[in-house]
C-alpha cells in the first residue's frame, strides 16, 4: 500500500507545472499559456498488525482556472478568466463589508 501512495506523490510533484501552466496553443501567430491553480491530495492506510489488516487509499484533486497568458506582435499580457475572478471576488468583497460594518460599529461605541 504504501508503494502506491509514494509512486503517486512522485508522479504528481513531477506533472505539476504541466498541470499548472498548460501546452502553449499557437493559433494564427498567436501563443497562448492557459494557467491555473492546481491541488492534489493522496491518502493510504492499513489496519493495525500484520500485512492481511485491511487498508484503503483514495485520492483527488481540484483545479481553478485562472486565466492565460497571451502573446502576439504587441507583447505579452494576462487576460484573466472573468468566472473564476467574479466566484473568488463576490465572497471576499462580501466578507470585507461585513468586517468593516463590525469595526466601524465597535469605534462608535
């Protein structure tokens, strides 16, 4: 069991810029790099005692596209995946609010 979980974590850590910064896409002279956040996580276990203790494994990942970088005749840029932007923009702006309504509301009192 524990062979799995070592091979496992060592093809992850070697694939995890491929995975994080995709193929470049060329298309019409214009490079494209997709990029993107990238989490795996692995787990393995045995029973207590011998070799034939049951044990389990499992495993996942989980990924958020950021965005990609461009490139063409005018230079480089970032052009950012707007879905991605608003689902991790709308809760923190909501959470911001909240504390500050807090803070103002304790230096009134």
């Amino acid at each position: 069991m524990t062979n799995i979980s070592l091979k496992l974590a060592e093809t992850m850590s070697t694939s995890g810029i491929k995975s994080v910064y995709g193929e470049p896409i060329v298309v019409d002279g214009t490079t494209i790099v997709p990029v993107a956040a990238v989490q795996f996580g692995f787990g393995a276990g045995e029973g207590p005692g011998d070799d034939s203790a049951p044990g389990g494994a499992g495993g996942g990942g989980a990924a958020v596209p950021f965005g990609a970088y461009v490139s063409d005749e005018t230079g480089v840029r970032f052009r950012p995946n707007i879905v991605t932007l608003l689902a991790v923009a709308i809760p923190f702006v909501w959470v911001a609010g909240h504390a500050w309504a807090r803070v103002i509301k304790a230096l009134k009192r």
